[in-house]
C-alpha cells in the first residue's frame, strides 16, 4: 500500500483511474463523514447513516436527504 499523506484515503487506488477521479472520491467521502446541524435541535450532531438517511446523535431524530449532504 502506497502512501497516503498527500492523496489521502483515495490511496487507496494506486496511480489507476486518474487524478480528479481520485480527488472527487476524497472530496465526497469526506463530506459524507463530516457533522452537519440538526434542523429540529439545531446542534451539530447530524450523521450520515447510511447512503440519502441522516441521524441526530443527540435528538435522535432520522430524515432523508442526498447521499453524501444533508438537503
């Protein structure tokens, strides 16, 4: 495995696929990764739990929205 300091988690792939492809893939696994505001408690506890669901850590509540970013 190659490093990964500068590329990040696509490191992954190597030199295959091409660099923006590279790039977009790290862009969007980190906007999916990322804490976003809850809209009902207004707290930034908003997670992606699975591809377009998003959970509240704190309230709870679930809502559906994009895949990597809540709408």
């Amino acid at each position: 495995m190659g490093r990964t300091k500068k590329v990040g988690s696509a490191g992954r792939y190597g030199s295959r696929y091409g660099k923006k492809i590279r790039q977009g893939v790290v862009a969007a696994e980190l906007t999916g990764k990322a804490d976003y505001t809850c809209p009902s408690c207004l707290k930034n506890t908003l997670k992606r739990a699975r591809a377009g669901i998003w959970e509240c850590r704190k309230c709870g509540t679930k809502m559906a929205g994009k895949a990597f970013k809540p709408s």
